[in-house]
C-alpha cells in the first residue's frame, strides 16, 4: 500500500482527496500548512506528495525547494490554481515533478498520481541502460552521479529535467515524441491526458543548457513529431 501526504489547508478539499486516494487503496497522511508537510514529506515512508502551492505561512514553493536542497527524490505532484507558463516554470524548476491544475477531474488526478508511482530508473544493465557518460556541445552528463556540467560548472536539473534529457541522448538523434517521453520519464500509462508537462519540462532545460534558448543547436522541437538532441560539437574525451 503506497503512502501519500495530501498538504492542503482546504479541509473540504483535503477530506475530499483523502477519501478519494484511499478509495484507490493508497494510505493517506494529510497535513494543513507547509511547515508539517515539509516535516512529513522527509519522512522515508512517504511515497508521493501532493501539494498545494498556496497554502499559510511557509507557501508550497519554499517547501519544494528546501525538499529537493535537502536531498530528498520523492516525487512531488502540484495542485496549483495558476495556469501561466511563468508560474509552472518556477514551480519545476523548484522541484516539482507534475501538476494540476484546479478545478481538476478525479480521473486526471489519479492518472498523474499512479504515473509518479510507477516512476523507476532503468535497470543497472542491460539493453536500455544508459552510458556512464554524454556529451553535447559543451555540456557533459555523468549518470553515475546524475550530475550535468556546462562549460565545466555544475548546471542544476530537477529530476525528470536529468531524465527528459537522458531520454533524448539514449536515443542518440532520434525523434522522441511526447507520448513516448510521457510513458518514459513521467511513466503515464494513458497518455491521451492533456498536459504540456514535456514542453515546459524542455524549456527549462534549452534556458539551463543552450547557449541562447531561442534559437537552440542542440536540444531541437521536430515539428508535429516531437523532440531529438543533436550531439554535434561535443568535445572529444578521453
């Protein structure tokens, strides 16, 4: 039985997510403002966040980033009543794995949280194992670590940031489309569910990684297909 932490101080709309997730046989922990659901969401136990961004005192942005500062992977779905693309950028790039935004179906909920449950690296080896090592341009992935430098400085990328970019290396030049990097990164099992979770996920990375996100050489939209990375220029190692 998975466990999830509801941080929501609508009591009406925390009870009603409450009885809806544990309906779906999950065990369910609530907590009504950011302090307590920061405390509960380090525990080891917890195994998905759902969290409100505007909630009393400490607000769901600062409880992302002093989650994701301390360490911690567990994944984190966003219910947020903001829709504008300068809002949801802040938010992933706070940490945030997913979101919803309000008013939200219950189907669409539940899609998202088993999506993150099922979220899982790719075995040690393999087939689909990735490399130890990627280059582009002048970007270098270690997926040891599961760490990105640029220029040789350390570029910070939230987790499914590191694997939309490792989806798209894996493949070497080949298009990925969104359904494809829905059901890979995000593990979505319906991916007819309307999202823009890839696109802005990519956003982020071309502003950390591209010289001039605008126009980018390396991290490129094929149009009514998807996306593929384009290695040329990547410096030779030894």
């Amino acid at each position: 039985m998975s466990r999830i932490l509801v941080v929501e101080d609508n009591a009406d709309l925390a009870f009603g997510l409450r009885r809806t997730l544990e309906f779906e046989g999950y065990s369910v922990v609530v907590a009504s403002d950011g302090e307590t659901g920061l405390e509960a969401a380090r525990d080891p136990g917890t195994e998905l966040v759902v969290l409100d961004l505007m909630l009393p005192g400490m607000d769901g942005f600062r409880v992302l980033r002093e989650l994701r500062e301390g360490g911690s992977r567990v994944p984190v779905l966003v219910l947020t009543a903001r829709s504008d693309e300068s809002d949801l950028v802040i938010c992933f790039d706070s940490g945030a794995d997913d979101y919803v935004t309000k008013p939200f179906s219950t189907l669409e909920l539940l899609a998202r949280v088993r999506a993150l449950l099922r979220r899982g690296r790719p075995e040690a080896d393999g087939p689909d194992a990735p490399e130890a090592f990627y280059d582009f341009g002048d970007v270098h992935m270690d997926t040891r670590s599961r760490t990105v430098e640029k220029a040789g400085a350390p570029v910070g990328l939230t987790p499914k940031e590191f694997g939309l970019l490792l989806a798209l290396l894996k493949r070497d030049g080949a298009v990925a489309t969104r359904s494809e990097l829905l059901k890979e990164v995000w593990r979505y099992a319906n991916t007819d569910v309307a999202t823009r979770t890839v696109d802005i996920h990519m956003a982020e990375l071309r502003r950390k990684l591209e010289d001039d996100p605008s126009e980018p050489r390396h991290l490129l939209t094929v149009r009514k297909a998807g996306y593929r990375i384009r290695r040329e220029g990547a410096p030779a190692r030894s």
